[in-house]
C-alpha cells in the first residue's frame, strides 16, 4: 500500500479511559490522519478524558463510551454506557477499519461484534485471534507503542512529537486573569485518583509556600472540583501565610478549556497524573513525582523534565520517601534553566 492513501476511508480509533493515555494519543492521530488524507477520522473516547481531544484537528468526531458510569449518571447518558449499546452503535456507523489503543479484551471484542473487518491493536490478553493485524505491547514510552500499532499496519510514522490546541475565546478569558510582571507561573497537580501515586498535602504545603515566598512564583491549579477538599487539606497546612495566593481555576475552567491556562505556564510541578501530561503537550517544563508506574513508559513527552522516584517503592505510599528539599532543589534546577534560556 502506498501512503497517502486517497481513499475515503471510515476509520475508528478506540482509546478511552485515562487522561494521560489520551493525550499521548495525539502523535498517533496525526501520522494516522498524514497516512489517510480524506478518510472519515472518529475518536470512540470517555467522557471527560476524551474532552483533551476536542480540539485535536486530526480527528472528525469525538464520539463517547462510558462503560463505568452507574446509576442515575447511566440511565441520563445520551451515549452508549454498556458494551452492547456501544456495538449496536458503532455498526450502524460502518467503519472499514480500527486502531485499538487499548490493550484490554473488551476492548477488541467491541469492534467486531460491531462489524468491522479490519482491526488493529496490541496482542495482549491473549486477543490477538480477534485482530488482523497485531502488535506486542513492549517495554517503551506509551507514545511509541501507539505508534507500534500503525507500523503493524505498515502505515509510516514520520515524527514523533507533542502537540496540543487552544481556544482563542478561552485564551483571552484566562490572559485577562493572568498577571503581568516577572512572577514565574507554577502548575500544581497535587492528588490522583490512584492513591499509591500521591505525594503528601503537608509537604506541598511547604512547597507552595517556598514557591510563593521564597521564590516569587505565581502558583497555579486546575483539578477536578470534586478533590476540593485535598487542596482545601493543603490550604490547612501551608507553614506560614503566602505573600499572594495562590489561583485555583478548578471552577472556572473544564478539562478541554484547561489548555489556555496550561499554555501559560513556565513551569509545572506535580505527582504521575494526566494534568501533567496535558503541560507536556505545550512543552512546559516538569518536575515529577513518581511512585509505581515506570517513568520510562510514562515520562512526560517531547519537554524538558526532572523525574523524581524514591528507590524504594514498598507500601501503601512510597512517595513520602521523596522529601521537600529533594523536590525544591529539582524546582531549583528547572526555574534556573528558565533564567538562562
């Protein structure tokens, strides 16, 4: 097959779940979208995760699936919930072919029984009888092992690196809140909904507070409202009282609108979570924090980063083996190289 490929294609590409794992999605979609010009390009993603793709230009439609919704959140979605509805609904939309970036079972029985002939993933699970075509999941950066699934295809991947898009309307809702001046702009993402990942609130407490006073930073955050009460723990143990304070946009931005406010930013500070994902896609710099998923798979890509990770990753919470100074002077490190540049 020679590429571009012409052909007025329907191609289905299934990722939904996590934030992260859609945001690196990004590079597929664009060699995905070089390879087939004309085709007809859909995204089968969850809602909220899948809203980071909105403005992706490499896609038609973003279209939902969210199997883990439960009770009155389920019975009011306009979208299918259960493995049935979503079969019933991607058959009546006639894809010739799908890229299945998820690596569960579910995940490649659903474009079949939906009909689709030609389907594409990873041979986990043992699923590989399901696909036409199929890829191991190796021991790579998750950007790369997407990218395996199209050279399983023998579609070329041409380049590799991070991108992302805004909305003008929100860039100027959130610049007319910005402040001008020489106060670095910092990015805290404090909580994750794995609590094996999180840091501690009394140790970003003394972060924040050295960023603020000692280092006349402007922090900045953006999370789901519903970890409110987590920063609110935060807020409770700042040492002392911050020379300013910080800007929690967390009410006044969605998900999708984030990346006005991610795209102002010189600096993002925070433990493995999707948030700092999306700062990567605008090559903000990032320090973090990593307790039992393997950087090598899940580094921040295509931007500057510090990892940091305690040797030790036994119990509950290794991450509190990781100490306040540790964490300041890789800060230190990253605000110093912004000086230079």
């Amino acid at each position: 097959m020679a590429y571009p490929d012409p052909r007025p294609l329907r191609i289905l590409v299934i990722r939904y779940r996590f934030i992260g794992d859609t945001v690196l999605a990004i590079p597929f979609l664009r060699n995905l979208r070089a390879a087939f010009p004309a085709a007809k390009i859909d995204v089968l993603a969850e809602p909220g995760s899948g809203d980071t793709l909105a403005l992706c230009p490499y896609k038609d439609e973003l279209l939902y699936y969210a199997p883990r919704l439960k009770g009155e959140k389920k019975r009011r979605a306009k979208f299918p919930t259960s493995l049935l509805g979503a079969v019933q609904f991607l058959r009546a939309r006639q894809y010739d072919r799908c890229y299945i970036l998820r690596r569960s079972f579910s995940s490649a029985i659903l474009p079949l029984l939906a009909g689709i002939p030609h389907r594409v993933g990873f041979a986990t699970e043992g699923r590989r009888w399901l696909l036409q075509r199929s890829t191991p999941y190796a021991d790579k950066h998750e950007v790369e092992c997407f990218l395996d699934v199209l050279r399983a295809d023998g579609i070329p991947v041409s380049d590799t690196h991070n991108e992302n898009w805004t909305d003008p309307v929100i860039d100027q809702r959130v610049a007319t809140v910005l402040a001008q001046g020489p106060r670095r702009k910092v990015f805290i993402c404090a909580k994750s909904v794995a609590p094996a990942k999180d840091w501690s609130p009394e140790y970003f407490a003394q972060l924040i507070a050295w960023l603020v006073n000692e280092r006349a930073c402007e922090v900045h955050l953006c999370d789901s409202p519903s970890l409110a009460h987590y920063y609110q723990k935060i807020r409770a143990a700042l040492p002392v009282a911050l020379d300013h304070d910080w800007i929690d946009w967390s009410q006044q931005l969605s998900l999708r609108e984030a990346n006005s406010l991610f795209r102002c930013m010189d600096l993002a500070i925070g433990i493995d979570t999707g948030l700092l994902h999306l700062a990567a896609s605008f090559h903000v710099p990032i320090v973090a924090l990593f307790g039992p998923l393997e950087p090598w798979r899940w580094h921040p890509w295509d931007t500057k980063h510090t990892i940091l990770r305690p040797t030790d990753l036994s119990g509950p919470s290794p991450l509190l083996r990781l100490s306040v100074a540790e964490v300041k002077a890789a800060v230190d490190q990253r605000l110093a190289a912004l000086t230079a540049a």
